[in-house]
C-alpha cells in the first residue's frame, strides 16, 4: 500500500505541487504544515498533531451491508466489531486524544465505542450519537455532548464544531436511517438500522499551522461556514440534491488551498481495496476543477498520508 498520496493522484496540482510529491526542491512551495493527514477509507480520518491524535469517524471494521449493490444496504445486517483488527492497530502505535462523530448511521459510529474504551479518548457528538455509544458500551465519562458552535482550545490543536446536514439522497432526498434517542444505556442496537443518523455535525481541527474542515454527509449549512478559511476541506462526493453543492461551498470558504475527498469508496471491501463503485470520485474531481481551480484535489490510498 502506497503510504502517501494515491496512483490517482493529486488531481489539479500546480507543476510546482507535483514537483514537491515527487521530492524536487522547489523555491517558492510554502513550508509543510506539522499536522498529517491518514485516511482510513470511507470518512475515517487519523489527523496527527505533534504528539496529538484525533479521529473522525474512525471504522476500521467495514462489514458487509450491500450498500453499494443495486438493492442497498440490509437495513437487518448485525453490528460487529473486530476488536482483534483494531487491536492490531493499536499496538502498531495507534492513539487518540480525541474521536470526532460526524454522525450516527453504522460506517461512522460502529468502532467508536471499543476505541473510546481502548485509547481514553474524549469523544464528542450529539446527544443520539452519545446514546448509541452509551449502550454500545463506551466509558459515559468519555463521551462529551455537542450541538455545533463549540470552540475548544486544546494543548496544541483547537476544534471547532458546526451544526451540519447529512447527505439527501434519492427522488425524495430522504436521510437513510433518519432518527434520535435521548441518553441511555438500554436498547443496546444490534443491526445497522438501529444506528439512526442522530443529527450531523462537521468539525474544523486547527494545530501545527494548518486546518482542515471535514463533513461527513454531502450537505452542509451555508450560514455556518462564514468566516472559515480551512487549508484542506475533506469532501464527499454526492450531493445532487443539494444547489450548487460543490461550487457554493467552496466560495464560501474562500476556495481552500486543498480539497481532500473522503466518503467515497466502497466500504463493504476490506482496507486496501479503495473502490469508487459508482464513478462519484471522478464527478467531484470535475466540480472541484470547474469551480475552483485553484485548489489542488487530493485523493489518498487507504491509509495514505498527506501534509498539507
């Protein structure tokens, strides 16, 4: 597995950008950042900062659902998490200070709780997300509640929380698995239907000289990302339901000096096998070139890095 940026890519790079992926001295690149970008698949994201580690989103499980076949996701297929893969990970050096939940639905929250118990970290999301770790099993003394607005100053990175919207997809651009549920232990969910979406929040992290702004579904809240200037935004592609979705945001946050894309492969196969199964990689690279070229489009292997 390539270890930095994908076969396919930095799509739109400057000549100089591509001279400095490929190690030649170039005068005038600006100095790398001291965050690092390592994409688990799907909207899993291990953000470096120092000797600081945040996670958003992270699953490194990835079952089989049937998501991406033409009959979609078993809305009965059981939760499972391997805790012996995860653990391999973790004595391989992985930690987190903190775990960023985008929102509820199975490939963002399944692993959230098993690593919160294993690593310490303080998590945060809505009170649904809270609800569904809760009876997954995660420590309540680790799971801080969000409802977008939040700055928080830690040693060494700042996360900012946004109130954000989840993808709507189909004729109806209907929420899959819409839904909340107040704070409890019971009801443990056991298939992925159980996991509701529970709200969608987007979070900006900011350390090492660097930010990055990601968003776990294709929506967002236009009136919440006024003034934001991140170096990287980690986009899903998708979003044809939503006006101007590609375009509007990007002028909006002032057109990024990076868009990184996230949420789109196909996450019922195994890490190493990064799969766009419905060519959405392809139409996003396209909607970042036409309405801000000059942002570099950034596309990582999985478990590939990026220094902004």
């Amino acid at each position: 597995m390539n270890n930095g940026f994908s076969r396919r890519g930095l799509f739109g790079a400057s000549a100089a950008a591509a001279a400095i992926l490929a190690g030649a001295p170039v005068a005038a690149a600006r100095e790398a950042s001291g965050m690092t970008l390592r994409w688990w698949g799907n909207n899993s994201w291990e953000i470096r900062v120092g000797t600081k580690t945040i996670l958003i989103d992270p699953w490194l499980t990835r079952f089989k659902t049937g998501t991406y076949t033409p009959a979609g996701a078993d809305p009965r297929t059981p939760l499972s998490v391997n805790r012996a893969l995860i653990d391999g990970y973790l004595d391989r050096g992985l930690r987190a200070d903190h775990i960023l939940v985008t929102h509820g639905h199975y490939d963002h929250l399944t692993d959230v709780p098993y690593l919160a118990k294993r690593t310490g970290a303080t998590v945060f999301g809505t009170e649904t997300h809270l609800s569904l770790m809760a009876a997954l099993g995660a420590p309540e003394d680790q799971l801080a509640v969000a409802s977008g607005g939040e700055d928080l100053t830690f040693d060494g990175y700042s996360i900012r929380i946004l109130r954000s919207l989840h993808s709507a997809t189909g004729d109806r651009a209907q929420v899959a698995f819409p839904g909340s549920r107040p704070l409890s232990r019971r009801d443990r969910p056991c298939v992925i239907e159980d996991l509701v979406e529970g709200g969608t929040l987007a979070y900006q992290v900011t350390g090492g000289g660097a930010s990055v702004l990601d968003f776990g579904g294709s929506n967002y809240i236009e009136s919440e990302l006024a003034g934001l200037r991140p170096d990287v935004v980690l986009l899903p592609p998708g979003g044809t339901k939503v006006t101007q979705y590609v375009p509007r945001l990007l002028r909006t946050l002032g057109h990024p000096r990076y868009v990184a894309a996230t949420h789109w492969d196909d996450f019922d196969l195994p890490l190493g096998q990064a799969k766009d199964p419905n060519g959405g990689l392809e139409i996003l690279r396209k909607a970042v070139a036409a309405a801000s070229p000059g942002s570099e489009f950034v596309v990582l292997d999985h478990l590939g890095s990026f220094v902004p």
